[in-house]
C-alpha cells in the first residue's frame, strides 16, 4: 500500500471506525444492543439503495458469486459480526471494544492461508503480528480492564473472527455487482438478520424504550458516515489491496477509540495504554516493511529493486523482464510500478 490515496483511504477508515466505538457507546445507553445494530442498517441500506438508483448501478445479482458475496456480506460481515460487536460492546468500555477488535490481524492471515491459495505472510510480518497483539493485550490488561468483563471480551473476540472470515470469504470471489449494489444488498440482508436476533433475544424489546436525541445523532453517524463511508471505502481497499493488509486498520482504530473515549466519555488514557500504543506502531512498521522501503529507497538512491513483476528486476529506472529462455528485455519503468523486495 504506497499509493498516496490508498493510504488516505485507509486513515480515513481508521478515523471513522474509531469514532464509531464511542457513537456506540453513546446509544447503547438507552437502546437495546442488536436492536441499536438493525437500526443503523435500516438507515444504511437505504442510503446504499438510494445511491444504487441515483447512479443507475446494475442491482440484478446474475451469477452464483453475486448471491454468495450477498450471503457473506449480509450474513456474516453485517449481521452476526454486528451483532456480536454491540453486545459485546454493551458489557465493556468502548477503548476495551475496539482494542478487542483490532485483534482482527491475528486471526486473519491463518484464514486467509487456508482459503486463499496464493497468499504467503513474510517473516517480519510475523513478528509485527505478534507484537501488535502484546499492544492489544497491553491496552486491555491496562488497569484490570478485563476484570470481570470475560463474556463481553469473548463477544467481541468472536466478532472479530466473523469479520475475518467474511473478509477472506469476500476477497476470494468476484462477481459482477458494482460496490455500491452488492452493499446495498448486504446491508439489506444484514438489517433483516439484525433485527430478527433482536426478536428472538429475550432481552431486548421496544416495550419503554427511551430514544434520545444523543441516541438518535449517534445513530445518524454510525449509519452515514461509519457504515455507509467505511464500508464502502472498505470494500474498495479491500479490492485493491486485499484483506490481511486491509486488517492493519484494525491496529490503528484502538488508538482513535482511546483517545475519542479519553475526551469525549471520560474513559482514562495511562502510561500503559500509551505504550501498547507504540508497540502496536511497531508492529504495523514491521508488517509494512516491504512497502516501507518502497517509499524510502528511490528517495536515498538506492538500488537495484525488484518490480512487482516477479520475473524482473529494476535498475536505474530500467525495468528488466527475463522471458523462458531467461534473455533480458529492458523497458522504461515509473516508480509507481517498481515494488520493493521484501
């Protein structure tokens, strides 16, 4: 990821997802978690539907792989990780919710290397890993967060496995629905999940429920800019740079969620959550070496580097491409398309 809108992409989405924790936390005060979940997909779905047929998109699934990234979307990434994410979030703070998702890049390379062929995860990205997750564990240790709190923790850890999976699951089919459609039909399909667990929970009823004006202008941003913003800038990134990169804004959400909670809902911010902090910078640097280098070698001259054609190399702004007969061609090459070796 060195594109420079890549990369604003993926901070915009950190940004936003980390401010949705403390929306959540606001509403959760007076409205049911699931319930709270349905209603901002009800208003997400027709905002998604609305742009369908304001752009005049193709809606119509016609092959096989459009109903399964609608199954997957809806079912999966909207409906049970929504779900378990609000009730989970409705048991802790919201700093220890999104510190608990950002645990999403663990799980998500070993699905990505059973359900996805091609995918390898380089050493330092190992290690980068594994210290993101001391980070993690840093900031939820920080203070006893987890005392007594197991269920919801355990809530939102399954949350982040669903959402892993559905992540994989998506990046490894293609269909023919434009975003903007096959998300409208996801969140349709996710609203409709949604609200029929809030039913079945015997917990959770419209008989007295308060809504606030707090509860509604939280829902109002959880639903316009966190679902129907991040999600679609989501599944762009999602597209161009796959989902155990796309994982990493997980890492980056726990320290918006922190430092939103510290301001805004009084949530503390210690020396311990602040170091977690760092390590959690580290681990996404290491994770990120490759691309790192990429940006940092041509600035300091260095060469030769590999381009992301694996079967070349890069020399002097020279792009050498080695054919069967293993004879060398050079053609000009951008720095655009040169990727470093890792």
């Amino acid at each position: 990821m060195t594109d420079t809108r890549d990369i604003g992409l993926f901070l915009g989405l950190a940004l936003v997802w980390g401010t949705s924790f403390a929306a959540i936390e606001i509403g959760l005060a007076t409205v049911p978690p699931i319930l709270f979940a349905a209603f901002r997909f009800d208003v997400a779905a027709l905002l998604f539907v609305a742009a369908v047929a304001l752009t005049g998109a193709s809606w119509r699934p016609s092959v096989r792989a459009d109903w399964l990234l609608i199954a997957v979307g809806g079912g999966l990434l909207v409906g049970a990780h929504f779900a378990l994410l609000f009730l989970g979030q409705s048991m802790v703070s919201s700093s220890v919710a999104a510190v608990v998702l950002s645990l999403t890049p663990i799980v998500t390379p070993p699905l990505a290397l059973a359900l996805l062929p091609r995918e390898r995860i380089r050493p330092q990205a190992v290690v980068g890993l594994v210290l993101g997750l001391v980070g993690v564990s840093t900031i939820a240790l920080e203070g006893g967060s987890f005392g007594g709190q197991a269920l919801g923790v355990g809530l939102l850890f399954a949350s982040a496995v669903v959402f892993a999976l559905g992540s994989v699951l998506t990046e490894r089919t293609r269909g023919t629905l434009p975003i903007v459609s096959q998300q409208a039909w996801a969140m349709g399909l996710g609203a409709i999940v949604l609200h029929t667990l809030s039913g079945l929970h015997p917990a959770e009823t419209l008989i007295g429920l308060e809504v606030t004006t707090d509860a509604v202008l939280a829902l109002a941003y959880l639903a316009v800019v966190a679902t129907g913003g991040g999600f679609f800038v989501y599944f762009v990134l999602l597209e161009r740079i796959g989902a155990t990169e796309l994982s990493l804004v997980n890492y980056a959400v726990p320290v918006v969620a922190a430092v939103v909670g510290w301001a805004a809902l009084g949530e503390s911010l210690t020396a311990g959550t602040v170091a977690g902090f760092a390590l959690i910078i580290v681990g996404f640097a290491l994770c990120k070496l490759g691309a790192l280098w990429q940006t940092a070698a041509p600035a300091i001259g260095y060469g030769p580097y590999r381009p992301s054609d694996p079967d070349g190399v890069v020399v002097g702004g020279n792009v050498y491409l080695v054919d069967e007969d293993r004879n060398y061609e050079s053609t000009r090459a951008t720095r655009g398309d040169a990727v470093a070796a890792d």
